[in-house]
C-alpha cells in the first residue's frame, strides 16, 4: 500500500524506492535504527515536495528534540546528501 503511495505521489518506480533503502542500509539516517517500507515515513521537501528518502516516525516528527551530537552529525549529513538524490 505505503508503495503504491509513493509511486504515485514521488513518480518514482519501485526499484528507485528499494535503491533508496539499499543506500539508506535500511535504516534510518538520522538514528539508523532498521527500516521498512511497512514502518518508515516518507520524509521530503515540503516546499518542492521531492523525495529526500525514508525515516522512523521518531526522527520524522522529532529531528530536533532530544538530539546527541551523532544524531545531529546523522541528521546534517542526511539533508545535505539525501539517498534520493
């Protein structure tokens, strides 16, 4: 379902989406606990609505509060070099 979504929203195929996770290590960028497609976010710009990659719900909604220097070191590492782009 979440796949379907993603297709349709971003205009990517399915073997972009699994390429994003491969060069995510199926984990999430900014904490990289492991991923799925059944538990991830789709994170993206907002303002051009491209798809930056996939995230945990935690780091989707949360990427400042509670942060330790390697998740802010994850996380500027991930918006500046997103594994969709």
């Amino acid at each position: 379902m979440i796949l379907e979504k993603i297709k349709k929203v971003f205009n990517i195929s399915e073997s972009q989406v699994c390429e994003i996770l491969r060069k995510q290590d199926h984990k999430c960028p900014i904490c990289e606990k492991p991923i799925s497609l059944d538990d991830c976010h789709i994170e993206h710009q907002h303002d051009t609505n491209r798809l930056r990659g996939f995230t945990c719900p935690r780091c989707n909604v949360s990427y400042i509060r509670g942060l330790n220097q390697s998740v802010i070191d994850n996380l500027y590492k991930y918006i500046k070099n997103p594994p969709a782009f």
